[in-house]
C-alpha cells in the first residue's frame, strides 16, 4: 500500500461525510431559494463545491506541518489582496469587499481570515514560554492588521468572526484566564466606540433595528422581520420543497441575499423547525468531529490549527442563524457550506482539509 493510499483510507471520515453532506445541502437549499427565478445560483454553488472539496483533499494528504512555512506567504498574500480590494474592488451590498479574475468573483478577507489563524496558531505553539503579554501585543499586530483593513471596506460581520476565533486560540495558546477576562472587558468597553465612529449609517441602522426590530418595521427592520415571519411559518414539518407562495418566493425576503445571508430563514420556512434542528445537528456532529482532531492532535500547532478552525466555524453559524430569528444583529456573515458564496466555500473545506490532515498526521515524528 502506497502511502498516499494510506493516508487517504486514514482520513476522518466523519469530517468528510459531514462536510460533504452540509455542502450537498446547501446546493439543494440555494436551489430552493432560487429556482423561480433566471438566476442560477446552484450551479455556480456547486461548481465551488467541487474545487473546495478538490482544496480539501490536498489539504488533508499534505502534513499541515507545512503551516511552519507557508502560513507567512498566505498571510502577507492575503494582506496584499486587501489593500488591492480597497483600490480596484467591486462593491456588492454596500461593501467593497469582492475582487474579479475574468469571470470569478472572490472574496479576499476569506483568505486572510484563514492565514491569520494559521499565523497565529504558529506563532503560540513555537512562543509558549515568552510573557502572556508580549504574546497577547504579537497577536493582536497579527490580527490587527487583517482586521483594520476589513473593517474599511467596511465588512463588519467578517471583523466581528474575529473575536471568537481569537480567544479561542489564545485560550488553546496558554494566556492565562485573567488576560483573558481582561481583554474581553475592554472589548465590550470599546463596543460602544466602535459602534459610533466606525460603523456606516446603514450597519448602524442594523444596530439599532436589532434592538428594536419594530421602530423601523418597512425599512431597517425589515429584513429580519420578514425572515422570523419566515421562519415561524415553516411550522413543524415546513411548507415543503418548491412550495408555491412562500415567503420567498413573494419577494418578502431580500431576493439579493436569500440564498447567502437569509438561507436559513429559506431552510425553516421549507424545511420547518425539524429541518433546521437536523441541520443544526449536523454542524454540531461536525464541530465535535474537529474537536476530536484537536484532542488526537500530535503537537500544539495541530491542536492550535483544529481549534482556530473550529471557533471560526462555530462563530459563522451561530451569527448566521442568530440574525435570523433576532438573536444577533444582521451582520452579513455566511452559513458555512449552505449559504452562497464561493471564496467562502473553499476556504472553509480547505481549512476542514488541514483539520482532517491532523488527524491523519496525528502521530508524532520521532
């Protein structure tokens, strides 16, 4: 048996299968969202799903030990592309966040999201014995400057993926408890700055329509709304595939981002709430899954790589699916492998890549 064959019978099947199946869905859910009108978000959806499960593959044979080496090029790559996007990006939904090759369209704060983690997970696992706070001041430059330039363009949702993923790490990294408590008390103190001076009118319409969803009701409260209307009437069981007169199909929901940022309030007005308990089932299997790579992992990179990785995903589909049922303010911020998006999708399987590549490297070398 050749051992790129063992490798590949290795891999964490698990992982795969879940992975494979959400993304699967996630076709099937834009498509449902979609199909009524010319656009064919589906295909194009499930043309990413194919290079992200190609990325995915070779993330998962390689050692991620190749992190050591490759996380600075992708992360000054991917720093390089945001001050490129800030020049001669293409604005979508008031952002200016989307670059364009030729026909593909992609999201450059994807990437630098990815090679920040991968940054900062090299950097607490080769540093354990320096100062918790000479440690805390090289992560915060480390996420500092992807996070600046994201905010300009401005994308508040993919800032904010930050802070999970952040703690997160530094609490896999070793900071000890009080550093952390401490940090996240001045970022609460901050909020409320952030909130004020560097937020656009509209995001700040959405602060504001979060806290009150009816002071607004046919402008900034509108979108969300219409997706718990949505949502609660789905039912039980929901109205069911390509059922006719949905919510979404009458337009209610923003036609713009149903298939991306609303695709769970299309899930539980189909589906209804037994289908979005399945799916949430199916993420947390997922995340236990990642977890467990974490636990089997042979060195503190692997451990470190899972756990960023993990917190990444938990965040996305906690704000996801909190913005549509009025949990958490609208963000913009995509269900991983069901909400549309393409640059999201493959990265979000390569990083699952890297995951399955702990596990499958999880023996020390001597």
């Amino acid at each position: 048996m050749t051992p790129l064959l063992r490798k590949f019978l290795g891999m964490n099947w698990l992982i795969f299968v879940v992975m494979l199946a959400l993304a699967i869905f996630g076709v099937v859910a834009i498509y449902n969202a979609t199909y009524f009108r010319e656009d064919t978000y589906w295909r194009h959806q499930a043309m990413w799903v194919a290079a992200g499960l190609v990325a995915f593959l070779v993330a998962s044979l390689v050692d991620y030990r190749w992190v050591r080496w490759g996380a600075l090029p992708m992360y000054l790559g991917g720093l390089g592309l945001l001050v490129l996007v800030l020049a001669i990006g293409r604005k979508v939904s008031g952002a200016k966040s989307w670059l364009a090759i030729g026909p593909v369209n992609f999201q450059p704060s994807q990437l630098a999201v990815i090679a920040g983690i991968m940054m900062i997970a090299l950097f607490l696992s080769q540093f354990r014995n320096l100062h918790p706070l000479i440690r805390l001041i090289v992560c915060g430059t480390i996420v500092g400057a992807p996070a600046l330039l994201i905010l300009k363009q401005p994308d508040f949702g993919v800032t904010m993926m930050w802070g999970p993923v952040v703690l997160a790490l530094l609490f896999l990294g070793g900071i000890p408890m009080r550093y952390l408590i401490s940090l996240i008390l001045v970022g609460l103190i901050a909020l409320p700055l952030l909130v004020n001076f560097a937020l656009k009118p509209y995001q700040k319409a959405r602060i504001t329509a979060f806290i009150d969803p009816d002071i607004d009701p046919q402008g900034a409260g509108w979108a969300i709304n219409q997706s718990m209307i949505a949502i609660g009437s789905g039912g039980w069981a929901g109205k069911g595939f390509k059922a006719p007169n949905t919510q979404v199909e009458e337009g209610f929901l923003p036609s713009t981002t149903v298939h991306s940022d609303y695709i769970f309030a299309a899930i539980g007005e189909t589906w209804g709430f037994m289908g979005g308990v399945v799916m949430l089932s199916v993420f947390a299997l997922l995340i236990i899954a990642c977890l467990y790579s974490a636990l089997k992992a042979a060195d503190d990179l692997g451990v470190l790589l899972c756990g960023g990785f993990t917190a990444l995903i938990f965040g996305h589909v906690f704000e996801n699916v909190g913005m549509t049922v009025s949990l958490m303010p609208i963000t913009g911020v995509p269900l991983p492998l069901i909400s549309y998006g393409g640059s999201f999708v493959v990265m979000i399987m390569f990083a699952l890549g890297i995951v399955n590549s702990v596990w499958i490297h999880r023996k020390p070398i001597a």
